[in-house]
C-alpha cells in the first residue's frame, strides 16, 4: 500500500470490512472520490450503502481496511478511529435518511447549530460575551442569512423544523450540514419520501451544491432517475461488496448490476 | 342524552375507584399492633363531621364526592371545545403580556422587590428559617438539576452527591469534621463557598468523564450509582465524615473586612439574603448559558446526538460541562445548608433527596429557569405547611403518595411543567403527535 497521495482524490476508501457480530455487512469494500465531483452509491436495500456512510463518517468503526480523507489544507486524515465530530469538523458533513432535524428549534436555530464552531468555546468564553463571542455570533448569523436564500427557506426561517414539509425539511438538513463549512457532503437519500416536484428542486440543489460551494458530494439514493441524472459516476454495491463503477451509462448496461437488481425473474428468464 | 352511556357509566366507576384510593391514603393510618383492617375500616367506616354541619360516614362522604365530579365532568364533555377557547381568548392577553421582553422585565423587578422586602413581612423567624433551608437551597438544587436533565437532557438520579460534596467540604475546610482541615488551619465558613462551589465542580467532572459516555437509562443507572455510594460513603466511614451522627459544629458564616464585621449568626434573615444573591447569580449565568452556543450544543444533543455529532459537537465535552455547571449550584447549596444549620448528617443526603429535586425540576417544567424556580417554592412551601401543621389528618410518611399523585395529574395534563419552557413543550407536542420520533436506526448493532 502506497502513502502516496493523488492529488485530485479527497476520499479513499480501502478493503473495508464492517461486521456486526456474525453480519458481515461491509466487505472488502475500497472506493475512491475525486474532489469536486458527484460520486453516487447504489444498491438494493440491505447492500450496505447506509453502513458505508457511517463508516466514513465515524459513526460506525470498521474492524479491516481504511478511510482516508484529504482535506485541501491539511494533512490527510485517517477516518477509522476518529469520533463522529471529529471528523464533521475536519470538513466531512452529512445527512440522514431519517430526517434527523433538532425539530422544537426553529430553521434558523438548526442551521445555526450547524454554523457555530464547536471547539474553542469554554464557559467563561460564552459567559462573558466579549468580543470574541459576539464576532463568532455574528459570523454564524451570516452563515446562516446566507444559506437561508442557498436552499430557498429565508420566508421559513422563523418556523419551527417540525413546521415544514417534508421538501423543506430535506432542504434544511442540507443547509445544516452545509453550514459545518464541509468539503465533502454525504447525502443519504435526500429525496426519500418527496413528491416529483420536489425531488427535481433538490436535484438542482444538489447540483448547486456543488457548482456554486464547491463542495464534493457523495449520495446515496433510490430514484434511478435522479441519480443517472445527477451523478458522474456510480459505486455498486450487494450484500456488502461492490459489484460495479462507472459512469451512469457503463452502470445501466452492465449486466452484473442489471442481475443485482432484477434479481431472480432475470435469472429464470436466462434459465 | 350520553348520560348513562357504557363510556360514560364506566367513566363514573373510574372515578369511585380513584376516590375510594383517596379515601384510604387519607384515612386512619394502620399500625402494627391494631387489628390490619383498622386503617381500611377507619377509612371508610369512620362517622366524620362536615363543618360541624352533619355527620356522616367517610365512604358517604367520598362517593358523593365521586358522584359529584363525574357529573361535572359528564357536563363538561360535551361542551369541552367552547369552554377550552373561552379560557384561551382569556388567557390571550396576560399571555401575550409575558411574551413581550418590557412585560417580562417588570415582572422580574416586581418579583425582585417582593422577595427583597419579604423578611419585612414573616415575622416569624420559624417560618424565615424554613424558608431559606427548605424553599431557598432547595431552589438552589433544582436550578443545578434543570443544567443537567432540562438543558442536556441526561437523567441524573444522584444530584445529592454534589449538595453532599458541598456540604462535607464546608465541614472539612472549618474543621468540623473528624479529618483534619487543610493544612491543620480551619478557615472561615464563608470563604469557603468558592471552595465547595469549586470542589462541586471538579466531582463534576471526575464523575462525569467516564460516565456521560452512556446514554439514557445507562447513564440514570450510573448517577443512582453515586447517590448510593455518598450516601453509604458518609454514612459508614465515621473516621472521615463523623459517620452516622455526622458534625455539629460547622461555625456560622462570618465577615471580616477590618473596618466591618458581619457575623450571621443564628437569625435567618441574613442567611435569606445571602442564598438569595446567589440565587440570583445563578439564575443570571444560567439564563445566559442557555441563550449562547453552548446553550445551543445542549438542545442539539438532548433532541438528536447523533445529528449534533454530525455537525461537530463533541456530545461528551458538551454532557461533562453540563454536569459541571449543575454541580456548581448543587455545591452551594451544600455550602449554604451547612453554614445555616450548623449540622451534617447524612440523612440530608439520601437518594430521596436526588429524587425529590428531581420532582421539582419535573413538576415546574424541565429546561425552564423561572418554571424550576417555581415548581420549588409552589412543592417546597406545601410541604413545609403540612409537615408543620398536619392539617386533615396528613401524616409526614404520607408526603411522596401525594407528591407522587400530583406528579401523575401533571404528567396527564401538564407534561411539560408548571412554567414550561418553549422547546421543551414543542418536544412534548412532537411527541405526542408521534412526530419525528426515529428509533436510532443508525447506532443499532454491537460495537467492537
């Protein structure tokens, strides 16, 4: 294994292997993600997609292989080991499948948590609100104004998160996670459970994301046709391992995939 | 008419069931050398006088009680709705008074002037002395408590500790304990109030660190842990603590600036003004805490941790400062209590005690300064009034069934407290609703 690092990728994932007990749910799973672009994860349910995310970003600790994660300045971080808020403050930020908002706070306040600087704060530093503390208030206020108009719910900002439509609320997580000042963003299913829609807002925010913050992305996501539309390249995973990668064309025509997915009518038909 | 229907006739023996437990909890008591069944017959047999009006048996008395109720309620039913938005165009105006900053501002100097001229009308020095000992300090406890359970949300079952740590320290550093204080030189009482707010502070995190990595009812088993072991700890190691009788000779607070003396002796009201100075500190940096980013990484983490996480909280950092800042007000109530009564014993610091702050955190609306500071007085003044006058026959092992019914009706109607506070009522209405509850579908599965 090299320690050389190419210079474009900002995550690189080796021969992972995740089991829970006797449920081997990651392995021998290896990826690479280059800066800048929309990398996706597929797979039927179960695959392990879910897993993955939370192994890169702490929530789960893999027992084989590594995650690295190369920030743009500074030294490479090595994933595995590392708390989850560790790694969200090294500039890894995600979202949930389940919505998981702080939803008796309003949208600015949830955005706001996002924005704040968790690390250098003591109790006499919040205690005394000297200047220090309220230029830190101030610039996560602009953060938030800022990202408010980013993902379109600045007329919401005042309502509580549990308020919103569900649309709205996959927005907002996204703010949030946003506001962590990220370089790469893991979004797991940001469509799920949205109308048509809503769905072709987030896919153009999704996109905005990238184009206008320059933040990578990586998604997990179910709706085939916004991931073939949104996505450069596609991971594949089924039960656990990866099975393809490509472009979205090289994906759609691979048969392996087309197996995974069709599952046993496709084999009868071969049969 | 819905009179006499299933639903509503089952309603009424509901309610005769729940009057027939109240007739009994308030009955003649039982006792071991009567006849088992005195207490049941007592009461329900008993002939009681009304006002001096009639006489009647108690069962008599009770059921009409019952029948009475369920007629008001059955009346009530089915004009619920119009007599709910009644109450509420009522209720719209002093609501909407409270909610404006000026309002608010003038309530708190109104409640100001009248707890600063308040020895000018208890004349009596009995009731002063309750009040700081059993109103004030325990103000103190449940406003360290609301930190840790209202603002973080992690359920300590052992707050007593830290009221202990406070308490024992000051003993200690006076030199009232069996153990030598520091350096052989004991050192006056009020100096050492930011000793043991300190000392607090520091069990705060010593306890905190290795324990706030377990989350809900791991982490209430833990805390029930601490409050066992100070208790037994005090209790059993007499060459330290003065065991079981404890010390009697923790000198009273004294001022010395040279040119002032200030002695506070053993009249209650300078002691009342000095638990209440703090008691405004508190509620100030309290207040303050709640409305910065650290304040903030608190309702993140009691409404989401893994998502609080997920935008780079350390929910450890945030759980331990939590504990700390808690424990600090929790010490100087030990501080105070020992200064004021010049006793400690143990039986200050029993797990009832941990519970019985926690009633009052829960009872004024968990996460609400104002709420707590309420829910202590309102359940502290009650239960000062009837141990000292045992009004209708209440008996004082009878506190915690009637303290432990209220906190029933609470919870049916008033989940969120007393006083609650916004978000947490929002939480309590999320709930209710079934809204956003997910289980923790990430964290499932064993960790090596």
């Amino acid at each position: 294994m090299s320690d050389q690092v190419t210079p474009d990728l900002i995550i690189r994932a080796e021969q992972l292997t995740l089991r829970f007990g006797g449920v081997v749910s990651l392995r021998d799973v290896s990826f690479e993600m280059r800066r800048g672009e929309i990398l996706a994860v597929i797979g039927p349910n179960g695959a392990g997609k879910t897993s993955l995310f939370n192994s890169v970003t702490g929530v789960y600790q893999p027992q084989e292989g590594s995650i690295t994660f190369m920030a743009r300045d500074a030294a490479p971080l090595s994933v595995i080991g590392k708390k989850a808020h560790q790694i969200a403050q090294a500039g890894v930020s995600r979202t949930f499948q389940a919505s998981r908002l702080f939803s008796a706070l309003s949208v600015f306040e949830n955005i706001k948590i996002g924005a704040e600087d968790h690390r250098g704060i003591g109790l006499v530093g919040a205690l005394v609100k000297g200047p220090r503390t309220r230029r830190g208030e101030h610039q996560s206020d602009e953060v938030v104004i800022d990202l408010l108009a980013f993902v379109g719910l600045k007329r919401e900002a005042n309502l509580i998160a549990s308020q919103l439509s569900y649309g709205a609320r996959r927005r907002l997580e996204i703010a949030r996670a946003l506001a962590t000042g990220p370089e790469v963003i893991l979004l797991d299913e940001p469509a799920a459970g949205t109308n048509p829609s809503e769905k072709l807002e987030l896919a153009v925010l999704i996109r905005r994301v990238r184009d206008e913050r320059g933040v990578s992305v990586l998604l997990i996501e179910h709706d085939m046709k916004l991931v073939m539309s949104l996505a450069e390249r596609l991971y594949v995973l089924n039960f656990g391992s990866v099975i393809a990668e490509g472009s979205p064309t090289e994906v759609r025509a691979n048969p392996v995939v087309i197996d995974a997915y069709l599952g046993s009518s496709h084999e009868e038909t071969k049969a | 008419m819905t009179f006499f229907s299933l639903a509503n006739l089952k309603r009424l023996f509901m309610i005769l069931a729940v009057v027939a437990v109240i007739a009994v909890m308030t009955g003649t008591p039982g006792s071991s050398t009567a006849s088992p069944t005195t207490g049941v017959h007592g009461s329900f047999l008993e002939r009681v006088s009304w006002f001096g009006l009639f006489a009647a048996p108690r069962w008599l008395l009770f059921m009409t009680f019952g029948v009475i109720v369920w007629l008001g309620v059955s009346l009530y039913r089915p004009r619920a709705r119009m007599i709910r938005r009644g109450i509420d165009t009522v209720l719209a105006f002093p609501k909407e008074l409270t909610t404006k900053r000026s309002t608010r501002v003038a309530l708190i100097v109104v409640a100001l002037v009248v707890v600063i001229l308040l020895p000018k009308f208890v004349h009596e020095s009995f009731w002063m002395y309750l009040i700081v000992e059993q109103i004030g300090v325990w103000i103190l406890l449940a406003l360290g408590l609301n930190v840790v359970v209202g603002f973080a949300g992690l359920l300590d079952l052992g707050f007593a500790a830290f009221y202990a740590i406070g308490a024992y320290t000051t003993g200690w550093l006076t030199g009232a304990l069996p153990t030598p204080a520091l350096f052989h030189h004991p050192i006056p009482t009020l100096w050492v109030i930011p000793i043991g707010i300190l000392a607090a502070m520091v069990f705060g995190v010593l306890l905190g660190t290795p324990t706030l990595r377990l989350r809900g009812d791991y982490l209430a088993i833990v805390t029930l842990g601490f409050a066992l072991i100070i208790d037994d700890f005090v209790e059993t190691q007499s060459g330290v603590t003065g065991g079981g009788v404890g010390s009697a000779a923790v000198p009273h607070p004294a001022l010395n600036l040279g040119f002032w003396h200030f002695h506070w002796g053993i009249t209650p009201t300078p002691y009342y003004y000095l638990c209440l100075v703090f008691i405004v500190i508190f509620i100030i940096v309290f207040t303050s805490l709640e409305h910065s980013r650290i304040g903030r990484a608190w309702v993140a983490i009691r409404e989401d941790e893994v998502a609080a996480e997920s935008v780079g909280i350390n929910p450890l950092k945030y759980k331990v400062m939590a504990f700390t800042v808690g424990a600090a007000s929790g010490g100087f109530g030990g501080v105070m209590s020992a200064g004021l009564v010049g006793i400690i014993t143990p039986g200050l610091f029993t797990f009832q005690v941990s519970v019985n702050v926690l009633v009052l955190v829960i009872f004024g609306g968990m996460g609400s300064i104002w709420g707590v500071a309420l829910g202590a007085i309102v359940i502290q003044t009650a239960t000062s009034y009837l141990d000292n006058y045992q009004p209708w026959g209440y008996q004082i092992n009878d506190l915690y069934m009637y303290i432990g019914a209220l906190l029933i009706i609470m919870m049916i109607f008033r989940p969120a407290g007393l006083l609650p506070s916004r978000r947490r009522a929002r939480e309590f209405a999320a709930a209710e609703g079934g809204e956003e509850i997910h289980t923790d579908e990430v964290l499932t599965g064993e960790q090596p």
